[in-house]
C-alpha cells in the first residue's frame, strides 16, 4: 500500500480518535454543515422574534398598544438580517481593522502562498487573505460560504510563526470555512451587537417611564417585567450563545485542519507560540472574539475548566486542545516510521 495512503488513513482514525477522546457530541463534517445551515436560520429567526417582542413590550408601555415599535423592530430585525448575512464579513473586517496583503513583502506573500497551497488540498475555493494590525498572534475566518470567505492574520502572528506553524493556523481557519462554522459566527457577530443596541435603547428609553402616568397599569406587572428581564439579559444570553457555540466547533476544527495537512504537531506548536503570548488582541473587539483561533482578550479562565469558565469562555482550554493534537502528532509518527516516508 502507498505510505501516503496509508497514512492518510491513519491520521483520520486519529481524528476520529480526538474527537471522540474530547467527549463533545461533534458531528461530521457533512453533518456539521448542515447543522450550521440550519442553526444559522434559526438564529436569524429566533433573532427576528427577540426584536419583535422587545417591541411589542414598548408599544404597550409607551404607545398605548400602537405597533409602531413592533414595527419599527421589525424593520430594523430585517435589515439586521440580511445585512449580517451578507456584508457580515465586511464589518468584521473593518472592526479589527484588517488591511489586504501587500504583495510585495515576502512575508505576507508567503502567507498568501501558504492560503492557496491549502485551499487547493482542501478543494475549496481560495479565501480573501487580510493582515490585521497588531503585535499579539491570532488569526479569524469569516463569511458566509466557501466563495465568500475570508481569512485574516495579525502581523504578530506572522512575525512570531514559522511557515509550518502558519500552515498549522490557516488550515484551522480553512476548516471553519468547510465547515460552514463562518457562516454561523459571522452572523452570530453581526447579530449580538445589533441585540446589544437595540437593548440599550430599550432600557434609556426607560427613563421616560415616569412620564407615561397609568399605562404602566394597562400593562400588567408581569409582562412589563418579563420585558424588563429580556431588555437587561437580551445581550447577556446572546453573548453566551457565541461562546458555547465556537467552543464547541473549536476542537473538530484544530482536528480537521491537522488531517487537511497532515501534520498536527504543527498546528500544537502554532497554539503553543499563541498561548505564550497572554496579551489581548487590542484590534479584536469582543463582538468578534469567539472568530479567533485563541481568546483575543486575554482572558485568564479561558485556560481554566468547570461551570465559570465552561460559561464565558470563547475557547476550549489551550493546553487541552495541545495536548490531543500531540496525541494525534505521536500516533501519526510511528506510521510513517513502518515505511520509507516519501521525501517532501
């Protein structure tokens, strides 16, 4: 059998292996692409519905049951919709402030090489390639499908990473693109800072409430308290959601990518090289933190295990997402060792 095949092979059961040794209930890559189709819908609803009846609540407190503020949320839900559907990847873009490779700087030029190279394994379309400036190393994809994406860098991490350990991150950031996970987190991104507005409205609007004498009455204590509660948690729930949900698709990404290019000890250096540097991302905002291949905010507890950290972290810890990555790294070795490896 061609040692290539062979191995190819066994780096697979090795990705089988991660995912199942990091007991997420992780799908395929098929299966995950259909469900981040589907979730990515459902959210748009479900965020259409959080508008509408954040309205609602207003009409009946400030316009007497008049459906201009349903109305109005509607409106705003809609275009909030489809503008993070399709210019999401363009707002994160210019929040982080990313800037198109310059082709002339060999860096960045081999970084560009690195993407095609990578996306031509991957049989996927080749990405946008953006270098964001700042010194901390990170990188993020986003998009809304394989022809429409988007991979960025910080000029830390291109400094800081030699051009296996860059190969290691581009094919982690490719993976999200197959995936269609950039679909989901850039929609995701779009859509909590426009709940994060809209809730903020919602509770300045309250200081008018001692001007609306007797309609507090005609709304009723509790639903005019469920409403207060969906105002102050509204972004609080969302924020959370983004989280859980890039936590989740953390694991089978750095798997997916290692198998992409059949080096995983690559993407554990990579990671390694990231981790050493605690300082935030000061480029990446929070909206957009759980985009990133590690915690742009420097958080502490994101490296930490149990309710606290399970709740508000947008990462799985780092050294457990290296130390499965050596485990797939040393398995793979001793494969190659059984043949003679083909010369690379």
């Amino acid at each position: 059998m061609d040692i290539r095949v062979y191995s190819l092979r066994s780096l697979r059961l090795c990705g089988e292996f991660i995912l199942i040794y990091s007991n997420q209930d992780i799908m395929n890559i098929y299966e995950q692409q259909r469900h981040n189709r589907r979730a990515t819908y459902l959210l748009m609803f479900i965020f259409i519905l959080v508008f509408c009846v954040l309205g609602f609540g207003f009409d009946q407190f400030f316009t007497g049951g008049l459906p201009i503020g349903t109305t109005v949320a509607l409106i705003i839900a809609t275009i909030s919709v489809l503008g993070s559907y399709y210019a999401g990847a363009k707002v994160v873009l210019y929040s982080t402030g990313a800037r198109a490779v310059n082709m002339s700087n060999l860096k960045e030029r081999q970084f560009h090489n690195i993407v095609e190279e990578v996306s031509i394994a991957g049989g996927l379309p080749m990405p946008k390639v953006y270098i964001v400036p700042d010194p901390d190393p990170n990188a993020f994809a986003t998009g809304r499908n394989p022809q429409h994406a988007s991979i960025a860098i910080t000029e830390g991490l291109l400094e800081k990473l030699n051009r296996d350990e860059i190969q290691g991150v581009v094919a982690h950031e490719m993976s999200h693109i197959s995936n269609y996970d950039i679909r989901l987190m850039t929609v995701i991104a779009a859509l909590v800072g426009a709940i994060v507005l809209l809730s903020d409205f919602s509770a300045r609007s309250m200081r008018y409430i001692g001007r609306s004498k007797g309609k507090g009455k005609a709304l009723g204590i509790v639903p005019f308290i469920i409403w207060l509660l969906l105002i102050i948690l509204a972004p609080i729930i969302a924020q959370i959601m983004a989280m859980a949900i890039s936590r989740k698709r953390e694991y089978l990404a750095d798997a997916t990518g290692a198998e992409l290019i059949r080096n995983p000890l690559a993407l554990a250096s990579a990671l390694e090289k990231i981790e050493q540097d605690v300082a935030a991302t000061k480029s990446i905002k929070r909206g957009v933190a759980h985009l990133c291949i590690a915690d742009p905010l420097g958080r502490s507890f994101t490296n930490k295990q149990g309710f606290i950290a399970n709740l508000f972290a947008t990462h799985p810890p780092m050294q457990e997402r290296i130390t499965r990555l050596k485990k797939m790294g040393y398995i793979y070795a001793p494969t190659i060792a059984h043949g003679s490896a083909p010369t690379v």
